[in-house]
C-alpha cells in the first residue's frame, strides 16, 4: 500500500545512476511504509545528544595508565557513581564499585569474600548496577543499548534497564530477577556483563592523537585492547610511522626501532610483545663492540624494572651501540636516494674524518665524543659487511613475518591517517609546518609542490604506498623511504622539528648541536588568527572547531597552557609515559567531548593497575572546563548526524518513486 503524506517534495530529478541506488535501496525497504518508518526512526535520532568523544595522545607504551583511564573513561564513570548514589552511600562503598566496573573479573572475588551476607551484597550491587546502566543509557536509543550487550544475556538486561515501573512495583520487579539470577548461579556472570555495558555506552568513540610506540613497556598490549575497541581511530604520530615502515620492511625503520627500543631497555616488546628475536643481533654486538666503551650506551633503565642486571644493561648497550652504527649506515644511503629530503649533511658517517676523529656538523667540526666503528670503511662507510646484511636481512624477515605486528600495524592504517576532521575538530599529532611570517610552508617533492592541508594529504597517500604498493615496485620503496622522512624530517607534518639529533646527542659534546628546533608553528599557535586560518584551509569554519594537538609535551611544572590560540587550540601531550613525568610535572591529558561541550582532565600518575584493583587506587584528575556549548549538542549536528540527512534524503526519494511509480512496491 502507500501511504499518503501531506508533506511536498520539489521534482527529482532521476538520472540513471540515482535510480539504480534507489532500485538497490528498494531491496532493504520494499514499501512505502517501511521507508516512512525509517525515516521517523532517523529524525528522532537526530534529535538525541551527541555521543561522548574521548581523545588520548603520546600513550608511549605506557599501557598500565591507558588502559586504567579507558576503562575509567578519564573519570567520568566515578563522577555518574557519586552523582547516582550521593553521599548517602559512604565513599568506600563508591571506591569500590567504581573499581568493580573498571577490573570486574579481578575486583568481584575479592569484594565476595569480604562478605557476611553474600546475596544481600548481590543484590545491593545489581540494583545500584542497573541504576547506572539506566543513567549512561539514557542519551541511547533502545536500539543502540541493545546492540551493545552481551548476547547471552541481553533480553535480560534489556528487560532490566527499560521496564515501566507504572506497570511495575520497582523492588519487586527487581527482586525476582535478582533471585532467579542468585538461585542459578548467574549474578557473577550479570555482573561482569552490566559492568561491561556501562563502560561500553560511557564513551561513543576514542580518538588517539598518535605516538602509541616507544618509551613505555608495552604498546603491543595497548594496540591489543584498542583492536578489540568498539570504535577508534587514530591520527598517526613519528613514533607510530617508523614502525609502520618496519612493519613494512624498510631497513632503516628497523634499526630505528630497534635504537629506540634497546636505548629504553624494551626488549620485552620486540622478542616477547611481537615473537620478533634478537639474538643473532646480541652475537654480532659481542663480537664487534665486546671492548668497546658503554657509558654513553647505557640505556634508561626503569627502577621498577624486573630486571636491571648490570650484565643484562651491558649486554642491551652493547646491542644499542652496534645497531645505531647500522642505523648511521642506512640512513645515509635514505639520504643519498632521497635529494628532495634536503637532508644532505645528516649522513654523519660520510662527515667523519676518522683520522682527526672529527665530525663536520652545520658547517663546524667537531671533536667525536667515541670514535670506535669497528665495522665502519672510511672509503665507503655506508658499505654493509656480509655479517650486517645477513643480520639486516633476517631482521626484515622477522619484522614483516611477525603476525601479531601485522595485524597492529594494518589496524593503525585501516583505521588512521595524518589527521581527521572530526565532528568539526582538526586532529593532528604534530605541526602544519609554516614560515616565520605564519605562511604555510611550501614543500617541493617529485616535481610538485605542496603545503597546508594539500601536503597533509601527499604525506598520507606516500604513507600507505610504503606499506601496500607492491613488494619490489619503485611506489614502495619511495613510500618506504617516506614513511622514515615522517619520523624525522624537517617538514614533516608529523614531527615538526629542524631535525632528530641522535647522532649529535650521542657523539658531540657541544649542547648547541643537541637542539632540535620547533617548527616556527609553536609560537605561532598562541595568536588565535593563526589558528583559525589553519582550521580554515581543512575546510572548518564553525565557532565551535577546535585543534586538538599532541607530540610536545607541555610543560605544566614551568607554568605552560596545554590551551592555546585563545581557546581554539588544544595541546593533550601531557608526559603519559613515565619518562616524560619530571618535565611535564603531570602524568598526562585526556580531552572529553560530550553534548555539553569540552572538558580538559589533568592526570597524576597511575602506580599500578595491581594496586588499583586491590587498594581502589584511582588516577588523581583535575577537569577544566574548555568549551561550553552554547546549547546542547545533538546527533544532528555531527558527521553521523550529516551522514543519516543524507539517508532520509534518499529514502525520501525512494517513497517518491513509489508514488509516481518509477519503483513498484514488494506487496506481500
């Protein structure tokens, strides 16, 4: 049948294209009332509040304080169990529940034996579970809520949280479930499932502002849990690039890593983490450097470390010295393969005078601080021994054959990019590199010449080639070389410094050569018209956009914002890992971005998730309020809310072909 409407469509015009989308669009909606239904069920959509938007950035493998401000959603789960249950119910009580919803599986044995009645325990903590699924849930259609619950027990839950209590006595209600579940044994498994809910609908959707690698013991378990997460994206950071080109294979990627690794003494990650081995790379470093001097090869051994050895800290030096000799020799043939990188004058083995034991370094030389390269020929030194090019050789093997790395490392690319528009917000790690007169750098590559969001672009579209070009084609070795230009080149939009001085950090004494200069985009961003002609040239223009930015961390200790360009700019690098802690004198930043507006959370740091589970230790948080919206904001004015306008368009379309017979209807 159709159905009438008073409402009046302008004439369509109806191109064979827009017919065939509308005939295949037919084939899910096969009358004019299934089409009509769908339509009022997406307008009242679009009339719900936005879903809560949560941002992470420079989480350097710092996985114990990620996933214990995931699951707490930076606070906001304690704050709905203090505002649901009042003072009226004591502080540890609360503690204790808000560790329950965090930890359930490990919080629920020990909060059962502390019991002396355990079914009135039970029932308490069901009751006040229920109560705050319905207050997380109430922004969700019933739709929504529904999908997100576990199936075993869904129509349960579903009964639990939408009841009518009109037609029902509440406790009653309640009540008899509560005993079915106690009489059968489920209450721990409803437990865990609604613990799970209220995590789940808390947050919509996380975004992780780059730099999940590095530092920090274990980014594998981070990306592990992100992969498992209902909906993340990311916008890539240096130290995620580099070991997407290792994934991909690229030779200096690898030692780069591999530097990075060993001088943090995170072996863990690579051999335990991803199954990639390092003992044929232990021997060739006892071979060659076994009397070489180790001091300024020493790595940042972590206090809490299980094992700090003095022989396991000589042997990780010993790798670290031998593998940066390496990653000195490949990055000299990057740079010489390269000339549109303008990184002549970084291939450091060719700017030593191994007689004088001299380095040349920004038109001055320099007495070497080491000058042992056992393996270095001062005729050729980017020349690889046999030894080296087998190593490098089954290092690339292991890189690319390790199949968790492969699944971590094609995840940041389906789900990643150099920057997104989100919702109206730009999202970036680094820089829009600019000139010192605020203008958009120009860079010339291949012949072309990019800058602003047009470079952002070229940069992602050379990222994916260094990953999925073909194995052996000219894309992929330029994507490959790519990719480590990203990690460290003097306009790349992800690092955003004059240069990554790790040679001259390691080998020169002079601190003038240690600097690595901001791109002239930090001091700009405190003008707020910089920033809004940034956000102008991604196409944003709306008084409520912002920037949410990572990669240098602010240093709160010395009094510096994280809120720049006049509130239109916001720096959520607050020193996650430990390593970063005495700089920034915080452990970190989170950005909550609800339907009221933007709230900027200052963390302490995180001992332990042992300690949180066992003493209800949680992360000490301040919040700031950044943005205010002027009204509340709703579905229908974020991307998903464009995204179902353009559903009702069409299905409008579809029920206007029914009525003047351009489609037929499937009668049943």
């Amino acid at each position: 049948m159709l159905l009438t409407t008073k409402k009046e469509y302008p004439m369509r015009e109806y191109t064979p294209e827009r017919l065939r989308h509308l005939t295949l669009l037919a084939e899910k909606y096969p009358t004019a009332l299934s089409a009509y239904s769908e339509i009022i069920r997406l307008e009242a959509l679009l009339r719900l509040p936005k879903g809560t938007e949560h941002f992470m950035s420079d989480l350097h493998g710092e996985h114990e304080a990620f996933i214990h401000i995931l699951n707490s959603a930076s606070g906001v789960i304690r704050e709905k169990i203090d505002r649901l249950l009042g003072d009226t119910t004591p502080l540890e009580e609360r503690a204790d529940l808000a560790t329950l919803i965090y930890y359930p599986r490990e919080k629920l044995p020990e909060l059962k034996a502390r019991q002396n009645d355990l079914d009135g325990w039970y029932q308490r903590v069901l009751l006040q579970l229920i109560d705050l699924c319905r207050l997380v849930s109430s922004k969700h259609t019933r739709r929504h809520v529904r999908a997100v619950m576990p199936k075993e027990c869904g129509h349960i839950l579903d009964e639990l949280l939408h009841a009518h209590f009109e037609d029902h006595d509440k406790e009653q209600y309640y009540g008899e479930i509560i005993a079915s579940m106690l009489r059968y044994g489920l209450a721990d498994q409803y437990i865990i499932a609604l613990c799970e809910v209220v995590k789940r609908l808390a947050v919509d959707r996380l975004h992780i502002v780059g730099d999940l690698f590095d530092r920090g013991p274990r980014p594998d378990m981070i990306l592990e849990r992100l992969y498992q997460y209902h909906d993340v994206d990311f916008q890539w950071g240096n130290h995620d690039v580099v070991w997407m080109g290792a994934a991909a294979g690229s030779p200096p990627c690898i030692l780069t890593v591999l530097k990075t690794t060993l001088a943090y003494n995170n072996v863990d990650t690579l051999e335990r983490g991803y199954g990639i081995p390092l003992r044929c790379l232990e021997h060739y470093a006892e071979e060659y450097y076994a009397q070489s001097d180790l001091t300024r090869w020493m790595p940042h051994a972590d206090p809490n470390a299980t094992d700090v050895r003095p022989a396991n800290l000589a042997r990780v030096a010993r790798m670290h010295k031998a593998v940066t000799v390496l990653m000195l020799k490949l990055e000299a043939e990057v740079i010489a393969r390269n000339p549109d990188f303008e990184m002549q004058g970084r291939d450091y083995l060719r700017q030593i005078d191994y007689d004088a034991g001299t380095v040349r370094c920004g038109g001055k030389v320099y007495p070497l601080l080491d000058c042992d390269f056992p393996t270095v020929d001062p005729t050729a030194p980017e020349r690889l021994l046999p030894r080296e090019e087998d190593i490098i050789a089954r290092l690339v093997r292991d890189f690319k054959g390790s199949e968790k790395l492969q699944k971590h490392v094609e995840f940041l690319f389906s789900q990643g990019s150099v920057y997104s528009c989100v919702n109206g917000n730009l999202l970036y790690h680094g820089a829009v590199p600019m000139d010192e007169e605020g203008q958009f750098t120009a860079v010339r590559f291949w012949d072309a010449e990019y800058s602003g969001k047009r470079w952002f672009d070229c940069c992602d579209r050379c990222a994916r080639m260094g990953y999925f070009a073909p194995e052996g084609s000219w894309q992929r070795q330029v994507g490959q070389d790519f990719l480590w230009y990203l990690w460290c080149g003097a306009v790349s939009p992800i690092y955003g410094r004059s240069a990554m001085t790790t040679f001259e950090r390691l080998y020169i004494a002079d601190p003038a050569t240690h600097a690595e200069i901001k791109n002239p985009y930090y001091r700009l961003i405190n003008d707020p018209a910089n920033v809004e002609r940034i956000l102008a040239e991604f196409g944003l223009t709306a008084p409520n956009s912002h920037i949410v930015n990572g990669h240098v961390p602010v240093r709160a200790i010395e009094g510096e914002k994280p809120v720049k360009g006049g509130g239109k700019l916001i720096v959520i690098d607050g020193g996650f890992c430990s390593a970063y802690h005495q700089k920034t004198g915080i452990a970190g930043y989170t950005l909550v971005y609800n339907s009221h507006g933007m709230t900027l959370r200052t963390h302490q740091p995180f001992e332990s998730i042992e300690k949180a589970i066992h003493e209800d230790e949680d992360i000490e948080s301040s919040s700031e309020r950044i943005y205010t919206a002027p009204r509340r904001i709703l579905i229908g004015d974020t991307d998903e809310g464009q995204r179902k306008r353009t559903e009702i368009d069409d299905l409008e379309a579809l029920t206007e072909a029914y009525g003047n017979g351009l489609i037929r209807e499937k009668m049943e």
